[in-house]
C-alpha cells in the first residue's frame, strides 16, 4: 500500500461511465468480427457518442483545406486549393507567433479571434455586442475551471443546478471539484420543458444538502432535443435574478434547431429584458467548434461569454484561463472558420455551401425518421426533436426484462443496450447515465449520422426492439 | 455586487505572471514600431517562453507533411509527399474514428499509440517494459490533474516539494487546488545540483505548515540547465522511499541534453536499483511533445507514466483523464510522430536528419556562446548549460538599482528586465517568477532560437548590460 492508498473524496466520487464499459464491448465485438466470429451483423455501428466524424459525417472541405496549409505552409503553392483557401491559411497564419501553428497560441488575449467571434455575435444577436470572451480546449474545461472559482471549502457544500437529463460529463466535473450537483426534471410530457416550479422545488431540497450558487442550463436541450422559448428563458432569468443564481448556459448546440423555433441566445433576451436584468444577472455562456455542422471534436477548441461579471473576478479567471492550459491552435483556427465561413462569391462557396446543405438536408431526414419508427413501435415513446444532436426517447420496458436486469446487478436501460450492442451490433447508450426519473427508462442515440446509416440502425432497432419486448413479453 | 463577488480563496491564491505582463508590454512595443515610433532597435526579440516555434525554429517537414495529409486526406493523391509520409497519415487515419481527425480520439485506451510509446521506452530504458500510461493535452495538464487525486480537505494542507528554481505554473497549479508548494533550493554555486541534505531540510521545514505527500523534480532542469546523475537518481529515490513521498517527475526535456552527461530516466534508475524500490516507490513521469527537437507546443499532447501505483486508484485517474478533456488528435498524432521517427531507409529519413541535425547543431552554438557571452560580462554569472532550453545566469545588481526597483514598487529582476525590454528590445523573463534564493538575482533566456537570433540577442543583451551596470554604479 502507498503513499496513494488513499485518494481525495472528491475523485472518489466520480462515477466511471457506463458508456465506457459499453464502448469497450463495442471494441471487442469489432476484434470478433474482424477475427470471423459468426454475428447477426457485419459491423458495429455507434451512434452513442456526439461525434459527428465518428458516426461517419464528413468534414467540410473549406476547413480541412485551411487547416491543412497552416500546418504544411508549403501548400500556398499547390493549384489544386482555391484562392480564399490560401488567402485564409495565410492570414490565420500571420496571427500565430512566429508564423507557425507549432508556438503556444495567447488564449488570454488573442485579438483576431476575439474580433471573429465579437462580430458573429452580432450578427446572431442582432447587434448586441461580446461580452468579454475566454478562449479553452473545449466547453466543458471552459465550465470545469469557471466553476473552479465558485467552489468555497467548507462543510456545506457549493452546489449547481443540473438538468435531468443532462451531460453526465457536466456532473463528474462538477463531483470532482468538490462540489454538488443538484438535479432539476425537464418535463418529458411536455417535449422536455423546463417548468418554473421544478426549479424552484429542486432550489428548496438542495438548499438542504447544499449551497446553490449557479444554475446550469443546456439550451438547445441535449440529450432532451427541447429549444428554449423566449418566454422560458425570460422567466429563468427573472428566477436567477430573484434567488441570486450564477447562470451558466451551454448553447454549443445552437446552430442545431430544426423545427419552427429559432435559437435565441440568453444574452440577448437579457439585454432585451433591459435594467435592472441586463446589467445585473451575471452569465457565462460556452459555445465549441466541436459541434454543429463543423463537428470538429477532435481538434479541441472553444469559447466561454462572461456577461455582469466583476473586473476583479475576470482577472482572476483569465489568470485560470491562460496559465493552466492554452486552446490547441489549430482548433482555434477551426473555431474562427466555424463563425467566419466563406461567403456568396467566395471561391470555396459553392461548395462549402453544398456540404453544409448536406450536413442540414441528413439531419432534418434523421429526425424526421427517428421520430417516425421509434413512435411506431410498442412500448417505446419518443419527444419532438426541437434541436440538439441526441433523440432520447422513452423505453416502457416489461417487468421481466427489469427484473432480469436486476437480476444481473445493472439498471434495466443499460441491459438493453448490452442486449442491442451484442444482438443487432447498434451501440446507444442508456438514459440512466444522463439522469431520469425514478422508474423511467431511456437511450440517447445520436442523430448526426448518414442517412443511410440512420436507415439502418433504424431498422437493426425495430427488428431488435420487436424481439426484446416479445422475449420479456 | 453579484453572485460571484467571493471566488474561491484556491483561486485567488494563484498569482499572476509577471511574464504576461512584459510579454503585453513587449506586444504594445511591437505596435508602437509599426507605427513608426523610433526605437533604438528595428523589432523586438521574444526569447522568454520556451517556444521554438515562436522562438524562429522551423518545424520538422516530415511532422507537417504527415499531420496535412491526415487533415486532408485528398493530399494523398500528391506527388510532392514522399511514400512514407502518406503511408505514416494513413495508418494514422485508420486509428481515428470515422477515419477524421474531427472525432473524438480516445485517450484512455488508446492502443495503438501506447504501443508506440512503449516501443519507444524499450530502447530509451534498455529493454524496461512502460508501467501504466495516460495521454493528455500537455504535461501541466497531467500533473494537475494527477495532483487532484491527491489533495485532501481538511486543516492541514496538503503539499508538494518543488524545485527552486522550477516551473511557475506548476506552483500556479499547485496553489489552485488549494495545496502548498514548499520550496527547495537547488545549488547554484554546484551548477543548481539537488542536495539531499537541503530535501531533508525542506521536508521538515515543510512539515511545520503542511503535509507534504509528494516530491516533484524536473531534470534535466528547468530553468536550471542541470542535468541529474545516476547517483543524484538513486538519492532521491531512496530519499522519497523511506519518508513516503510519491514522486513526481518532469522528464519533458529528455531529449535536450548538451554535455557529457546523458539523461537516465528514473523509472529506468528505479528498475535498475532492484528491490525493494524497484517495485515499491510510487512514481509519476510526464513527456510532452511540446519540447525538444520537435516543439510542437501548439498542438497540445503529452503523456504520463506511472510505476507502482495502485489498482484502484489507477481506475479513478483513467476516468479522470478520459472523462475531463481529450487531448487533440493532431497532437496525439504528432506524439506518435516524436516518438517514432523516419527510419534510415524510409524516403523522408534525409530530409528528417539533415532538419533535426539542423536544430541540434543550433542548440550546441547558442548554449556554448550564451555560457561564453555571459561570463565575460561584469556582474552576470551563468552556470554550464548541461540540458533543457533555458540559461538561467545570474544577475549581480548594484545596491542603487535594486534600490530604484524598489522605489517604483518592483522586484529587481523584473525591473532590468523591463528596462532590457524598452532599450534593446529583447523579451526575457526574471528570476523571480521561478523561485531564487533571497537577494539573488536572475534572468531566463530562452536557447531554442536560431543562431543569428541568439547572436544578436547576446549583443543587444552585452550592450545593455554593461549600460546598466554603469548606469547604477
């Protein structure tokens, strides 16, 4: 036994992802299959994770293009790139110290991207200008550390209010600060709302175990898929604004809407509620290049809005934000192509426009589908998908099949999605990793995935499902 | 006053660099000179991160050439790239998920590249097998993160041994999870040797504000320039096993050794000194392909080994690694890349050689004339550069300029560092943001530059010294 025998409490607390384990089996499966092990399908297909490349969507020409001529600067010569390629590598390039994506790129005070992102902004916000603007590998280390500086010691712990269901990440980040998160429900009957009540219910019992000082929101909903109303985020603010809550909004997914409302950002409505909310509620709102129609995951880049926050504060968090760790460069680069892509008249237009449509024409197809064959089968109920990039639909499972999960020590979701992975080769994940109601059940599938592969986990899901529920009929 | 009004005292803790304030400095200069303004010099020359890149070093075209094509698949279909380079990006590509460097990569179980890197550590250790490995976005990034399973709550604060001088943002680090960084000093009169004798002192020392649970060494040294030997190795071994300490070693600049002396690393000592450290002594170590020959700091990627460490304690720190961030593909890829070069034989070999054969004989000129410069100088004193990429001589003020830092508030080396700053226009760091013994004085250089870079900066750098040095006599 050594000097690590025992551990801090608080990494103690971070529970291991089932995800984990099921992505394992997924691994060993596809060894098997390689191996020519007899299966009921030729390959594994995953739409567990929110990867976009992963489930097999392909990277927009115009970025990969751009990256590829900062990287290998000898590009600018070859007559196979367009000229905005060039002309973009090279201004990007200019940006990086001493020419060279190789250098540690200023993640405190990077001018340029601020100015790209500042004018996205007010574009999307029509006219409201940046809040002030930190630079991270990713949002979810953009919340980690920002959090890092709301949690106080002491024996009442600090407390975040979480949505059910929600980001389990979110929740490992928040257990291994030392902190507590405390769930809030969405409504599943009502497409999964966010109901007034509910939260000021789970701000009483946390104020039990706890000291709730933020309010953590995901907007558009993921896994859930809901979009916010204007009315809904108004009334959040004026609730945050009353109980004197930190409001920390992840709006990574705002570019994937598809019904009929439209994204609308928290600062802007806060800035059109006027005083005294606009200048007093205080927010944090991350965004990422690892989402949407760019899905650059890999590369590790995003940003976090700060609005109302104390200049003392601020130092302090750009102090977090650029000593700890500096945003890969090339994901910086991503990022600013992300919010400052090729326009009409461009060279890369046409076709960067081409891939997109794609991209928009697969998702819309995927939801619409998703919808329709979960809906048609027994037993299994599936919400309106407003946006994101999960569907999380609701699974009434036999008696039997929970109790032969039970039986076996895992909760019921996550045996079917063992059952799914090793019957029909379609790696999901279960509902009960993202938190939900005591005695629901629920897989989250990704949805940005080809069309014909939606078609077939699609149809490999209701052969499988069909099975399942006579089985444990 | 809102919600956030009192951040978490951990954070506050956390001081700011003084680096971060030349280097802001050093950019208003730069504008300045744009715009005309006469200076005594035509631009500023930035040696005070250790950033090859930034520094003027030009990267390895074999590391670029593959990390396009990997961006770009397309580029495969070029006749300008050597056969390798493609066969390199392709077998890198099949590693990705959805064949993207946009996915997700795997860090915990990241076969392929563990492979790589135990391949690496069989020649590097003569045949010693790799313990348990974890890839990251850096080696700052696994170090805190490690430390986390480590700092307990309570009264008594838990702390770390660091080297003085060493690294400020791992003290940065340290501070922000709310544990204590207790100094000791390395011996500069002995070339900054580590001194047991001066461990012992430490750790007692220690003892009276905190727990002190770990040591942390860097070697070869940095800022020091120290390289260890086996004898020093096995001291410290022996020292941390018998007063339980868990080691935690820096090793990023293993492949910037200059003298006599070759780097060992410890787990290599550790196994070669046989029971019972051999299999008892907890042990930490971090690469980072951010450094060496390579320098790819933008990129983001390093690796942690551990030796002896518990099971249990294993599983929590891979969920850790792999839950909070995943380090990005392109650095990743550019690890594998550092760790297993062109081969003699391979179609880039020549290129490869001649690059890196470029860099190495660049370092050996910069160290040997930095050594020489420096100590012809009255009043500076460095030490023999035997590893790393700082000199880190030091500086003998006059009483009436340490007496004018003071006035203007402060400390000394920061104020000949400014002043190097506005009269000559090189960017160098001081002492004091590392760790220096009471009324000692230093200054940071920065060695991975280009030989006409270094040149001149010595020249700029012996005119202002002897300026100074008259100036305040």
């Amino acid at each position: 036994m050594g000097v690590l025998h025992e551990i801090s409490q608080n990494v103690r607390n971070i529970k291991p992802l089932v995800s984990s384990l099921l992505t394992r089996r997924a691994s060993q499966i596809k060894e098997e299959l390689r191996q020519g092990v007899k299966k009921p399908y030729k390959e594994v297909i995953d739409v567990c994770w929110d990867d976009s490349h992963r489930a097999g969507v392909k990277p927009l020409s115009f970025v990969r293009q751009v990256l590829a001529t900062c990287i290998h600067p000898q590009l600018v010569m070859s007559d196979r790139l367009p000229m905005d390629v060039k002309q973009r590598a090279q201004t990007m390039l200019r940006r990086c110290d001493g020419g060279s994506v190789g250098s540690y790129a200023d993640t405190s005070h990077p001018t340029e991207l601020f100015e790209t992102i500042s004018e996205f902004m007010k574009r999307r916000d029509r006219g409201a200008s940046a809040g002030d603007l930190y630079i991270s590998p990713g949002s979810l280390w953009s919340l980690t550390t920002f959090l890092s500086t709301l949690v106080k010691k002491g024996s009442f712990r600090t407390g975040v209010l979480t949505p059910v269901p929600g980001h389990c990440t979110t929740i490992s980040a928040i257990t291994g600060l030392g902190a507590v998160a405390a769930p809030y429900q969405l409504s599943e009957e009502h497409g999964w709302e966010l109901h007034l009540e509910e939260l000021l219910r789970a701000l009483e019992s946390a104020k039990r175990t706890c000291n709730p000082v933020a309010l953590y929101i995901i907007n558009p909903g993921s896994p859930s898929g809901h979009v916010q109303s204007r009315e809904s985020i108004q009334e959040v603010i004026r609730f945050v604004s009353e109980k004197k809550l930190f409001l920390l909004v992840n709006e990574v997914y705002q570019d994937c809407v598809y019904g009929e409302k439209k994204f609308i950002s928290y600062k802007r409505v806060l800035r059109e509620m006027g005083p005294p909310f606009a200048d007093t509620v205080e927010l944090a709102s991350f965004h990422s290049a690892s989402k949407g129609l760019l899905g650059e995951s890999g590369l590790r880049c995003g940003y976090m809005e700060l609005v109302n926050v104390d200049p003392t504060v601020k130092r302090y968090i750009a102090t977090l934000f650029s000593a700890n760790a500096c945003a890969p460069t090339l994901g910086q680069i991503a990022l600013d192509l992300m919010l400052n892509p090729p326009q009409p008249g461009d060279p890369s237009y046409p076709l960067y426009k081409m891939e997109t449509q794609n991209i928009w024409n697969m998702l819309i197809h995927n939801v619409k589908r998703v919808y329709e064959v979960i809906n048609s089968l027994p037993n299994f109920l599936c919400q309106s998908l407003e946006g994101g990039t999960f569907a999380f639909p609701r699974l009434y499972l036999p008696l039997k099949a929970i109790q032969r999960a039970k039986d076996m020590g895992m909760e019921p979701d996550t045996f079917y999605c063992i059952r799914l992975l090793e019957d029909a080769g379609v790696l999901v994940s279960p509902g009960c990793e993202y938190g939900q109601k005591d005695g629901t059940y629920h897989i989250r599938i990704c949805i940005t995935t080809t069309e014909e592969t939606m078609e077939e986990v699609l149809q490999r899901l209701a052969c499988f499902h069909t099975q399942f529920m006579k089985d444990f009929k």
